[in-house]
C-alpha cells in the first residue's frame, strides 16, 4: 500500500508514551502515533493497522488544532506533514523536531516519571536538564552518526519500522564536521552501511560496512573485495577534510566476531579528549569502538557520577561495561594509586581500548568479560560501583549478583527509562534506597534520554 492509499482516522491526541509516541484511541483501538503533541487534533495516515493487532501504529499527516508548542520541523527529511504531502514516510532520528525544546524536556520529565512509576512502581521526582553549551535549537549534537546505503549507491536513512531508504545529503543533528565529509559523494555502491564519527580533538573517521557470510571459502573472495573497493576509495578519501581514519569492514550478520578489517591511513583510533572536574582526560577509541555520542556527554555524565558516588583515595570501585574508560579514568584519579579500579568489558574492540588507556595506570585492572560472569567469579566487594549498561539494562542476573556483593553505593548510568525502571524496581525491593536521579536532554529532537542515579545500601 503506498502512502498515498494508507487508512486515515481523525483523532485527539492523548499523553506522550515512551518511545516517542501519543497514546491515542479510536473506537476502542489503542493507536501509538508519532509526530504529534498531547492536546493536538490531528488526521493520523495508520502505518499498521492489521485487525487483529493489539494496537494500531500512524504518523501525524494533518493538524487540525495545534498545540502552542508546535513549530516548523527543521528538517523536510523527517517533517512527517511534508514527506506525506510527498508521497513518502519522514525518516526517523528527529521525532521531536517539531516540538519547542522547552516543551521537549517537558515531555521527557513526564515520560520518565511515568515509565519509572508504571514499570517500577517508584515514585520520582525528576527534571531533564539542558546540557552546558547547547545549540538553541538542538542541532549538531551528535559526535557518531551512521547511515543506510540502498543497491543503487544511495546513502539515506529508514523511516521508523521500516527497511526502505530514503535518501539524505545532510544530518542537522549531526556535527557540522561530519556533515562537511561530503559523505553521499563517496562510491557507496555495494555496501550497506557508513558510519562517520568526529572527536573532541577535531579529527574525523569513516567506516564502510558490508554484511556477508564469512567462512573459510569466502575469506580470499572477501579480501578481494575489499581491495578492489579500496582502489576506488583512495583518490576520493584524500579531498576529505581532516580525516584521521578510514576504513573498510565486512560483518558477518550471523556470527558478529568474524569480521574482515582493512584500514586505509595510518592511524585506526581517534584520541577523545574531556576536562572534568579541573582535570584533563584523553581515550584512544577505535574506529568501531563505543564513545558518548553527545559533544558534551563525557564531562555531563563523568561529573554528576563523581557529585554522587564521592570515590576516596584509597577506595576499591568498579566500573562496570566499562567500554574504553570514560568513568574509570575519572575514579582512577580519584581512589589514586593506593586504590583500586576494576574496569570490565565485554567487547573485545573496546575493552583493548582500555587496555590501551590505562597501560600506565596500575590501580587499573582491565577485564575483558561479560559482567554477570565477572561479579560471580570474583571474591571481593567494593566501596562502589558504576553500572553503565547497554540499552536493555543491566537485568536480574546482574542486579542478583550486585545485591549478593553488598555494595553500599551504586551509580547507575542509563538510557533507556524502561529498563532502568526494572532494575531500580529489584534494586529497592533489595534493600537499596534510591538517593538521586537526575535526567540529562543528551538526545535533543529525539525522545531518548539519559539518567544517573545513585543508589544506597547500609552494610551489613
């Protein structure tokens, strides 16, 4: 069905759910609808709409009484008014563009305050806060940005459930250095992803992803390809400005280890630089590493960490899916060299990256293993803690086996509401009071965003 021919309904929008939707109702059906504002009538084009569905999914394609809040989206891209105008589906990335930024983190406070009181039956107080040296309308944010590249060679991004492409020559969330890469210029065609990351030092990276089985009859085919691409490559990389790294990858979907690597410059990391609290900090990240994705995210969320956990010289702490070291080298500063820092990650990317960062610091021990696996294997507890997990949380394997430490602080670091609000609610069930939250807008235009929390327990 094109999108001409979707179903419409005309509806008044209700609260604003996790996950960047509305809560409407039409005739007893439940429907999450994107790009509106609580209070809003609007004519919604239903996206998913199946009969037997528990719940229908639309995009806001007409507003009939506006909200006060309401501007015009930034970007045509992801104006779901003027993609469907067009024909098309607005790409998702910027689901809030439409919305004031005050209004925004408005919203957010009330979706994080519902989600933890719906989920974890915690009742919080929390007020999103606005990062230092924000742009006022909330561009140009994003240090890592990764696109889609359709058969043809089209670079683009998907529209929200979908696998289709639609096609982008900017990113206003992006940082302008990314945008200034110029990245739809470059001959994407057979591969399926490009990722593009700028550092805090102003040094820009790109990596062209492709998915194929690897085995070991394919390998030689594999490198083959990536030779001849790169052949093509070179003479355009070289007009890319400041450009520190540059390389080619094969992913295999099925088995994510084997991955076949060939890297163009000289240089396979960029060095992330952080001033927090009066000191001065460097990473090495390697090109398919993880950092913070906000310019300003490693000083905000390494800050309101140190204010909470208050680490002591002396201490023995964790930092816990540590990737490459944000919190441990601001504890490793702060227990000093008679204390003790375990860093703990999985990935075996970012974990050498720590490796590689904390070399010279012997109050850092670096373990590359699963968190569940490293808290039930080791013998000692600690003074305190930093979870950072992934999206999904830290879940009830980990929380157990926290709780089994009698830990008497743990600073929780999350982005995700929902699976934060499960862990906090097994959390406090154990025995911890839930001290501090404090919610950052670290994802502005977006409906994402970040919190750190601090949790306490008295030692038995």
């Amino acid at each position: 069905m094109s999108e001409n021919n979707l179903p419409r309904v005309r509806v008044e929008l209700g609260p604003m759910a996790h996950g960047g939707h509305c809560v409407a109702r039409h005739e007893g059906r439940v429907i999450f609808v994107r790009h509106g504002i609580p209070g809003e009538v609007v004519t919604v084009a239903l996206t998913d709409a199946g009969e037997k569905s528990r719940f229908w999914r639309g995009d806001v394609i007409q507003v009939h009484r506006a909200s006060e809040h309401r501007r015009t989206h930034f970007w045509l891209a992801a104006d779901s008014l003027k993609t469907h105008a067009a024909r098309n589906l607005p790409v998702g990335g910027a689901e809030y563009g439409h919305i004031h930024l005050p209004h925004q983190r408005r919203l957010k406070n009330q979706v994080f305050r519902d989600t933890l009181n719906r989920i974890g039956k915690l009742q919080v107080e929390a007020y999103v806060e606005e990062l230092p040296d924000e742009d006022p309308q909330g561009l140009g944010w994003r240090t890592r940005s990764s696109f889609a590249i359709g058969p043809t060679g089209v670079m683009g991004m998907h529209p929200h459930r979908s696998n289709r492409i639609s096609a982008v020559k900017n990113f206003p969330l992006a940082h302008p250095r990314i945008n200034e890469l110029k990245l739809w210029t470059l001959p994407l065609r057979g591969a399926q992803r490009i990722h593009a990351a700028t550092s805090a030092e102003g040094e820009n990276l790109v990596v062209l992803e492709w998915l194929h089985r690897i085995t070991r009859s394919t390998t030689e085919v594999v490198k083959q390809q990536l030779d001849s691409y790169a052949e093509q490559l070179h003479p355009v990389l070289s007009e890319l400005p400041n450009l520190n790294v540059a390389l080619l990858m094969v992913s295999d979907p099925k088995h994510p280890s084997r991955r076949q690597l060939l890297t163009l410059t000289e240089n396979t990391a960029l060095t992330e630089t952080a001033t927090i609290d009066g000191t001065d900090y460097s990473w090495q990240v390697s090109a398919d590493g993880f950092w913070q994705i906000h310019r300003n995210a490693p000083a905000t969320l390494a800050t309101a960490m140190l204010e909470m956990l208050q680490p002591e010289a002396g201490q023995h702490v964790a930092d816990l899916y540590a990737g490459a070291g944000l919190f441990t080298a601001v504890l490793a500063t702060a227990v000093g060299e008679t204390g003790r820092v375990d860093s703990v990650e999985a990935s075996p990317i970012t974990s050498a990256d720590a490796a590689t960062n904390f070399a010279h610091q012997p109050q850092v021990q670096v373990t590359r293993a699963m968190v569940e696996t490293f808290l039930k294997r080791a013998k000692t507890s600690w003074d305190a803690i930093v979870l950072d997990p992934p999206r999904a949380g830290a879940g009830p394997e980990v929380i157990a086996a926290l709780v089994a430490k009698d830990i008497p602080k743990i600073c929780y670091v999350s982005c995700d509401p929902a699976s934060f609000a499960r862990d906090a609610a097994d959390l406090v069930q154990a025995g911890y009071s839930l001290e501090e939250v404090r919610v950052f807008d670290m994802y502005p235009n977006t409906h994402h965003m970040e919190s750190v929390s601090l949790f306490t327990r008295k030692v038995v």
